[in-house]
C-alpha cells in the first residue's frame, strides 16, 4: 500500500473487519432466518414461456391442497396487484408498458409471475403450486433486439405500438470533425448479459405489527429508505407505518438495487392476511427473476491522425430494456453515456443510445452499471487503433489521455474531472508487471510459433461514482437525491453510535465508518456502533449503490463528528470553567492548552449533556449532532491495469497468467477493505470476460439459468493478483476519498480481452465475443485462418 | 428447490436395503452420497416416494487388495478412493480423475460406486472403468451377477443395475508398473468436464507397449478408443503418439452443447487423447 494519506488516529489503517466474525460464522440474521410466529410462506407460480397469453388461470385447485391459506392470481389479487415502479423516465416521450406484481393476461418473459400461494410451510406452498391450473396460448417471442426495432416485428407489449423504449442522443459535432481524420476505425462490441448471482437469494418478510398500524418487511435489499418509499407509493400503506429493515445481506452487486414484485406481493399479502408472509428465492428463481445486467450492442467508430491524435468518437447503442422497466432499467446505458470517453482528449463524441423490449428477463444495474460496458469498448477501440497505427497500445494511451499537470479537465462528455494521475499509475504498473520482460517473451513465443501464445491486455480506466449533487441528477431525470445523511450520538455511558444513512451488503461499512468516527471524536473502534439499514432506527438515507457509500456518506460523517465535537467543546469549557478556544481536543479528551491536567473526556461531557444539570446557556440536552451532505460532484477514480493471458492455440483455452493493478481511489479509509474491493470486482470482470454469458433460444428460453451452466469462477480459476494504490486525493468532498465497490469490474474485462486478442493477433484475430470460453476462441482462430 | 415429500429409510445391509427397495417397488430410489440425487429430487426432476439410504452399509465400503486387482466398495467416497495406497500406485488413472470431481466437500460424500451408477455422461470416473475393463458386482433378490464394464453403461443415466438391484463393488485390474493421466478439459476448476481422457500406458524400452483409453462426454456413455489404442502400440515420440490419436474421434458421434458443438468436440478428442497419452507415457 503506497501514499496513503493518515488524516487522524483511526484513517487509513487496514485494521480487520469487525462484522467478519459474526458474517463468516453464519452468526447473523439474515431475513430467511427470521421466523415469527403464523408466518405463511409464499410461493410463486411463473411463466414457463417467453411470450403468451394466458388463456385459462385458476387457484382453486392450490386452495384444496394442504395446509393452503389463499391463493391469488391477477384477477383475485384485484387492487392489491400494484405495479413495479420505474424512477427514471430517461426522455419525456420513454415508452413505459405496466409491470403489476403478477402478469393480468399476457406473460412476458420466462419466469414472469402468474400467481401465488400462500401455505403454513414452505414445502406445502411449493407443493400447492402444482395444483394450479393454467393454459397459455404461446406467442412469438422477440428475442434479438435488432429484429425487435425492425419493421414488421412482433411487439412484446401490443398496446405500446413499438418495442423501441426510448432513443437518447448527445454530441452532434463529430460527422464534421472525422473529415480532420486519417484514420477511422469501426467496430461492434457485445456486453453479453449477466446474471447478478449474488450469494444469498432474495428473501422478504413483512408483518402486522401487533395492535399498531405498523407494517414491519424485512429484506435482503440494498436501497431500504428508498424501498419504504416506493413500496409506500405503489401499495398504499402510508410511509410512516411502513419499517423496512435489511438485515446483514449477502451480496447485491446492484442486483438488489431493486424494487422487486416479490416485496410488493409479500407487503400487500401481510396486510390482506393480517398476518407474517415470507417469501425465499431459490437459485433456478433467482437466475430468471432477479435483474439481470449489461445485455447492449455497441457500434463504435473512432478517429484519429496518423500520429494517433484523437479526433472524436462516436457511439451508436441498443441496450436490452428486457421485458419491463425496473427501477432504473432505461437509465443504466445512460450512466455509461458520460464515460464512453475514458481518459481521453478528443474534440467530437457523439452518442445514440436505443433502449429495446425484448421478452427476456428485465436488466437493471449490475457492478458498474453502464460504466463497464463504455470502459469495455473504448480501451478495447483503443487497442484496435493502435493496432490499425502500428503503435505500441500504451503509446497511444499516453499521448492522448489527461495530463496530471490538466487537471480539473472538462470531457468531451461534459464531465469534469477533478483530480488524477494516469503516469504516476501506469509507470507503477508497468514495473509491477515487468511489462518489458513479457513482451519480450510473447515475441520470442510468437518466433518460435509456440503452441502457448502470450499476450498483454492493457486497461487504462476511469469511472464516474458517487452520484451526486442532486441537483445533477435532477437534471438527468433521476427521481432521487444525491445526498447522505448521518447522526452521531454519544450515549450517556460514553459509547457511540453512528447512524447512517448509506446500507452495506458486504463491503464493511461498520468497520470503515466506525474509523471515520474514531479518527475525529477519538474514541476506539471497538466503542462505535454502525446503526444502518433499518428506517425505525436510522434518519432518512438514499442507501449504498454506485460507489457512494464513501465518496457521499462518509463526508457526512465527518461533518457530523466534527459538529458533535463543537457541541462537546462548549459543555466541556463549562465543566472545566474556561473559554472553549482554550481546549485542545486530544485522543477524546478536552484539555486545556498549556495545562493539560485541567481535562474533561468525551464520556464526562455526554453524561453531563445526558442529565443537563449544568448546561451552559443556550445548549441543548444530549450529545448527538447531525449532518445531511450533498457532495460538489462526481468522484472519479481511476487506474491501470495489465493482464498477461497465455492462449493454448490448439485447445482454444485461455489463462490468466498474470494480473497486476495500480488503482487510485483518492484517500484510503481501509486499504485492506479498499483492497478487497478490488479483488472482488477485478474477478467479477474477468467472469463477463471469460465465464459469464446468459443466453436465450430463439423460443425466448434461458439456456442457462443454473449455477452449473452459468460459470462462476472461483478461486482456483483466478491467479494471484498483485495490486497498488497511487492516492490522488479528490477535491469534491472533504475526506478526498473516490468510491471503489466498481473499479475493479469496469477496468479488469477489456484489460482481459485486449490480452488474448494481443496473443492471437498476428493468426488474423482482432477481436474474440465475450465470454471467451475455449470454444468461442478456438472458432475465432480457425477462421482467421481461413478454416470455418 | 424444495423437494416433494418422500419416505426416508436407512439401510443397514445390502440385504435391508434390497428388501427396502422390493417393498418400495418403482417408487423406491437408493441414495449413496446424495450428490447426484438430491439436487435432481430439489430440482423435482424426479420424485421417489422412498429414498433408502445405502451410505451405512459396512458391506459397501473399503478397498481390498486382492493380488490381481482391486475390488473397492460402491459405498467407498471419492476422497477415501483417490487417497488410498493402492489405487494411488496400481490404479493412477482412477486415483487422478477422481481428484478432478467436483471440490473437497463433494468428494467427501459423493461415492464411486454413485458415480457410476448414475452415469451421468459428463462424468469422470466412468471411462476409466470403461478403459480398464472394471467389473462390476450387482445385488438383486437372486443373489449376484457380476457385468463386465462393457456392458455396464448402457445410455445416459442407465446402467445395468436394475430398479430392485444395488451396485455392492467395482473391480478393478492392478496395472502395476504402468503409466496412469486424466486429462480434464473444462472451462473452470470445478466444472464438469467437457472433455475427458483416461489414459493408461504400459511402456517397454521407450516405446508404448499397451494402452487403455477412454473418453467422457462424448456421447450418451463412455467411449473406449480401441483404434488408438491398437495405433499407439510402437509409438515413442510425441509426433506418433499425435498421429495414432487422430482416431480418438473415429466412431464418435458426440452431441452439441453450450461449451462445444461438433466439430470442436471432435477436435478436442484428438488433441486431449493425444495430451492425455504423452503424460501417461512420460513422452514429450
Ligand atoms: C456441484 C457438483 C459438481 C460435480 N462435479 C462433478 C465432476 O466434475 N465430475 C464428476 O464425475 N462428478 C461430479 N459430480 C457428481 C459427484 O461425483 C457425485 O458424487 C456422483 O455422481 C454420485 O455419487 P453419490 O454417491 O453422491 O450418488 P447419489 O447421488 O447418492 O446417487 C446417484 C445415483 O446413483 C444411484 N446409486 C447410488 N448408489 C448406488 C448403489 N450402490 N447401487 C445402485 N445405485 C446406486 C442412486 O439411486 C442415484 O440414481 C458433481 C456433483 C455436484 C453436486
């Protein structure tokens, strides 16, 4: 770990993760764990097709089956069936079809839902499902996004006219300005679709709270406070006797940034039945229900001068919408609009994004959102240029990206960039990585035609995280703040809790906020309680999705420990009888400056505002003080990385033979969390790169929807990677701190592909479809080699 | 992923369970390690109304040395069969591809005897039985048979066990100073084979003298590649033993999946045969 800037006692030490011990020992609450009393278990009947009408539906027979509460489907649930929001109305003309919790008379996609039972026990509701009786009539699915936008294509959804969601477009110049090219290059790149796959399936409960109006749901989710509000929204029950708790949560990746049916359904059915309902995903549930991710086509042209001078960019996009709109369905591309620059200086970008209906599972955010998919294609474009130029790929890098000494840069894309260092990164990288040594070695390989080819892939990445101001996201059209919010209270007995608005699912929040704390009112780690993830407990919050945990909620942590040591300094000088000027703050203790003895701890002052007995005037009762922050602006952190990938040319097989990455995340709270982010995403990346892939039949069938199909990688697949951090820090929020949940995703697929292509590249190859199993890069090879 | 409700009973000997499974009838299905069962009962791909229990059958477990082979219980789980002594030095090839399947937990429940029971056609303990001509030893309310791995597997899933009938053990024929690999092909560190080759080699002053090979996942059961093995006799250098395994893909007609269709499969027979072949024969 390098230049890690140490702002207090607590900051920037890899100290372990306090949540670690109850998480890993299963010691913990997970919502499928919670079990009240006359719980009713919830399960869903849903469609084996990809496109019908349902022509006959009835319950009844699920009502005669054993231990059977009720049974509903669209027509029995009547009012109660609200629909699945969407808060991101991307244009004003955006095609947004009806997406009820169970479908009314058409199925749009495998594994939409049809109906549900509710039974005593789980096994007796799956049971009952077998004795529904339903009769579809099958309809032609639309499968492949160009047909779905041609002329003459069935519709997913008849009454809306057009499979066509919306079409943004921003730029205009660049038509104009490729006339100054020498060179221009185009190419169609493949974000295949991806399934979230996170560890523990989705899982809700709500219950009647007693005698109160008080509606209780808890559930695995990312995005609490803005789930209370929706799910106020769209069923009715009003906000204030809605709780909604999420209790430790075993992964989202984005996949639980969602306002899912299934919370709908379990929320209305608690209130209808006056009872608990439960509802538990299994895995082949999951890989067709949850969201899933990417899914765009991406027509790419860029141009240039013979000296590899960059003169502008164009980018023409469909994104698969999938059947219906989540939460932030068409928004997601959009994310990935302002990024589809990179690093680079160029004069001309345009854009063209066309969102799809397809009868597919709907996609939504995904690690990255939007941003791997711009990163993907334009460091894999960057390579085929330099290629193209005869220039070595990080020459070309280097002459047209960012120089530190332009920093704040405004982009092309509109973006500006606060702070960076793209040399300091890569020099450090490159000696990492012994990139001279492994050059030399691919050629003596390429000479001596070895059946093992080497290449290098080079992923020089940046990304825009921490969603924020507000006001910027007003003007994208996004139906929510960008703030966070935070209280700090010192209880009576000296302990404190701080109670964020920000809700982790796994990246040690407890751990890093209680530093953040510490490192300002100094008391120690083990002392501060992280309060998250449960709207009876915590202020308002807008939750933890893009990065913005940190980069957002952590500025207001700082801010709110600082007021509430203001708030102590002026009890304290009452205590001791002295000007509050005249107290230093050392270790979590009031001192006078110059006479130390003279001292009052923080505990002694949050008793004494505890029984406020001697208050001085004007001062309220309690220690706690409170911070809402709305950050300056993005945070954009960045980095290099370099993947060396061996490719058996004979077999087809590719191995990742080396993977180092030198990231800049800005001020390090907990390298060791920071680094662990980055292992996660980077091996995330390399699954869309080499593993992953959900695929479709034409009939609009899942070819793939297990976890013995859908190739995950695990540890023994991936090889040690060596990481390093620069620390340039960022100037839009005070803690200069940048967001790293995504880094490692966004940079690590095209380091990845830009690898092997490089190995293969003298066989003919210039690009090779993600994932690239064996036998994608087998086919590839034989048919630049003129096989078939 | 919730199963449908089954009756559930733990045999005690191979004659309990027999009689479990006579009383059962079609309905009765026997579980070893559960490996491959239970996921296809939570899938509901299939619905016993009784599950008898064979993993705590005494008769069922261990592995005898018995001076021209080696007779291993079906009960016997992977872990106990790749680290035993004897099937480490008579039997590499066995010891070597069940080292491959799955990951340690697995290994530690799933049997061999399940294993090729099941014949699942991805499997990688079948061809090895194929290409060292196992025997089999299968209990039925008559007494035991005894079939030859030749006519053991006979499709996807279905062996010459009978619905009423318990696998008791596989023997296997020492091969005693003879070279042994299992070359996995697959897309990640545990997942089922794409490819697979067992190869075993008897060399005689460098060159191969004799040698046993099988493939997994090639069709709807192991497949034995008699034609290579014929064409390897003689060979000492690497470029015969390529030459002798271009016809691994002789009369194969493998099916088309996600990981490889065709053409790549056959492909991939010759190449692994090949790589299979020069490891097991210490040739480069
Ligand atoms: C995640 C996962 C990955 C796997 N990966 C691999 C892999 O890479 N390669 C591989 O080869 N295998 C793999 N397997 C399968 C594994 O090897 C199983 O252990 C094996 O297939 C079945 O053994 P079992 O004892 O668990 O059998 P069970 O699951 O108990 O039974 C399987 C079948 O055999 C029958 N049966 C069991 N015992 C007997 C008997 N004594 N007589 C007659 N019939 C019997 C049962 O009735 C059932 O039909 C994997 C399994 C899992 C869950």
């Amino acid at each position: 770990m390098t230049d890690v800037v140490d702002a207090g006692t607590a900051l920037g030490r890899p100290i372990k993760r306090k949540e670690d011990a109850r998480l890993l020992h299963g010691q913990t609450n997970w919502t499928d764990n919670i079990q009240l009393p006359g719980t009713v278990h919830m399960a869903i009947l849903r469609s084996p097709l990809a496109h019908a009408k349902i022509t006959h539906l009835d319950v009844s027979g699920a009502l005669a089956m054993p231990n059977v509460v009720a049974a509903f489907g669209a027509a029995e649930l009547g009012e109660l069936n609200s629909s699945v929001p969407c808060v991101w109305p991307v244009t004003d003309d955006m095609v947004a079809p009806d997406f009820p919790a169970l479908a009314k008379d058409t199925v749009h996609h495998v594994g939409d839902c049809v109906a549900v039972v509710l039974a005593t026990d789980a096994v007796s509701a799956a049971d009952a499902l077998e004795a529904m009786s339903v009769d579809y009539e099958p309809l032609q699915a639309v499968v492949n996004m160009e047909s779905a936008i041609s002329p003459g294509s069935t519709l997913v959804h008849e009454d809306k006219g057009t499979n066509t969601c919306y079409v943004y477009n921003l730029g205009g110049g660049y038509d104009e300005k490729v006339k100054e090219a020498d060179v221009v290059i185009k190419r169609r790149f493949i974000n295949q679709r991806l399934i979230p796959a996170f560890m523990e399936p989705r899982s809700v409960v709500a219950a009647p709270m007693g005698m109160s109006d008080e509606i209780t749901m808890w559930t695995s989710t990312q995005i609490p406070h803005i789930l209370r509000l929706l799910i106020a929204l769209v069923t009715g029950i009003p906000e204030n006797n809605l709780r909604v708790i999420a209790p430790d949560v075993g992964g989202g990746f984005g996949g639980k940034l969602q306002i899912y049916r299934e919370e709908i359904l379990v929320a209305q059915l608690a209130r209808k039945l006056g009872r608990p309902v439960k509802w538990t995903e299994t895995r082949s549930e999951d890989m067709v229900a949850t969201h899933h991710g990417r899914d765009q086509i991406q027509d790419i042209e860029i141009a240039a001068k013979s000296d590899g001078t960059l003169v502008g960019l164009k980018v023409d996009l469909k994104a698969n919408m999938g059947a219906y709109l989540q939460i932030i369905t068409p928004g997601i591309p959009l994310l990935g609009m302002f990024m589809y620059p990179g690093i680079y200086k160029m004069d001309a970008y345009d854009f063209q994004c066309t969102g799809v209906f397809t009868n597919t599972t709907p996609t939504d955010a995904y690690r990255g959102a939007g941003r791997p998919e711009s990163t993907y294609a334009i460091e894999r474009i960057m390579d085929e240029l330099a290629a193209e130029l005869g220039m070595e790929p990080m020459e070309l890098r280097r002459k047209n990206w960012i120089k530190h000494e332009e920093f704040p840069y405004t982009t092309i894309a509109g973006l500006t960039y606060d702070t960076g260092n793209y040399e300091l990164a890569t020099a450090r990288a490159l000696e990492l990585f012994d990139y001279e040594g492994l050059r030399a070695e691919q050629k003596s390989r390429r000479d001596s035609g070895d059946r093992v080819q080497l290449g290098i892939g080079i992923s020089t990445f940046t990304e825009m995280c921490g969603l924020a101001p507000s006001r910027t996201l007003g003007a994208l059209k996004y139906v929510a703040g960008g703030w966070e919010h935070c209280t700090v209270r010192v209880l009576p007995t000296g302990k404190v809790e701080v109670i964020t608005g920000t809700s982790p699912h796994g990246q040690g929040h407890e751990t890093a906020w209680s530093q953040i704390a510490s490192s300002i009112l100094g008391v120690p780690v083990e002392d501060i309680e992280v309060v998250h993830s449960d709207t009876g407990r915590a202020p308002y919050g807008m939750d933890t999705y893009g990065s913005r945990s940190l980069a957002v909620g952590g500025q207001a942590i700082k801010e709110a420990s600082e007021r509430l040591v203001e708030k102590a300094r002026v009890i304290a000088a009452h205590q001791i009888e002295c000007s509050p000027e005249d107290l230093e703050y050392v270790d979590g203790v009031f001192q006078v400056k110059g006479d130390p003895e003279k001292s009052q701890p923080l505990g002694a002052v949050a008793f004494e505002a505890f029984t406020a007995h001697n208050l001085p005037d004007g001062v309220e009762p309690t220690l706690s003080a409170e911070a809402t922050i709305d950050p300056q602006d993005f945070s954009y952190p960045h980095g290099t990385h370099l993947a060396a990938m061996e490719v058996d040319t004979e077999t087809g097989k590719v191995t990742v033979r080396k993977y180092v990455c030198v990231d800049d995340v800005g001020v390090q709270v907990n390298p060791m969390i920071v680094e662990g982010q980055v292992h996660g995403g980077v091996a995330q990346g390399i699954a869309q790169a080499l593993y992953e892939g959900a695929n479709y039949d034409e009939d609009g069938q899942p070819q793939n929807a297990n976890l013995s199909t859908y190739l995950i990688p695990s540890a023994p697949d991936l090889p040690s990677f060596i990481t390093d951090t620069t620390c340039t820090p960022s100037t839009t929020n005070p803690l200069g701190t940048k967001g790293v949940g995504e880094a490692g995703a966004i940079a690590s697929t095209p380091a990845i592909i830009n690898g092997i292509v490089d190995a293969i590249r003298h066989l003919g190859v210039n690009d090779v479809l993600m994932p690239a199993t064996p036998m994608t890069v087998w086919k590839t090879i034989q048919a630049a080699q003129g096989g078939k | 992923m919730i199963p449908v409700a089954f009756d559930y009973k733990k045999a005690s000997s191979v004659e309990d369970a027999l009689a479990a499974l006579a009383e059962g009838g079609e309905d009765a299905k026997l579980m070893g390690g559960g490996q491959s069962l239970v996921p296809v009962l939570r899938l509901r791909l299939n619905a016993p109304s009784v599950v008898v229990d064979c993993s705590s059958i005494p008769e069922l477990k261990g592995i005898k040395d018995e001076g021209g082979k080696i007779v291993i219980g079906a009960g016997t789980t992977h872990h106990a069969v790749m680290n035993d002594p004897a099937v480490k030095s008579s039997l590499k090839v066995l010891a070597d591809a069940t080292a491959s399947v799955a990951d340690p937990q697995i290994r530690h429940r799933g049997t061999l005897g399940g294993a090729l029971a099941h014949s699942d056609p991805r499997a990688d303990q079948p061809p090895v039985a194929l290409a060292l001509d196992a025997e089999f030893t299968i209990a039925g309310a008559t007494g035991q048979r005894c079939v030859a791995a030749a006519d053991f597997f006979q499709g996807p899933f279905e062996t010459a066990v009978g619905p009423d009938e318990i696998l008791v053990s596989i023997a296997f024929p020492k091969l005693d100073g003879w070279g042994g690999h299992y070359e996995k092909f697959n897309r990640a560190a545990q997942a089922w084979s794409i490819i697979g080759v067992a190869a075993a080699v008897r060399m005689e002053g460098g060159k191969i003298a004799e040698a046993r090979i099988g493939l997994t996942n090639v069709g709807g059961t192991p497949h034995r590649a008699s034609a290579v093995e014929q064409a390897l006799v003689g060979a000492s250098s690497i470029a015969e033993v390529e030459a002798a395994s271009m016809y691994a893909s002789d009369n194969l007609s493998p099916f088309a999946d996600e990981d490889a269709d065709v053409d790549y499969r056959l492909h991939l027979a010759r190449v692994l045969t090949a790589r299979s072949v020069a490891k097991a024969a210490g040739i480069s």
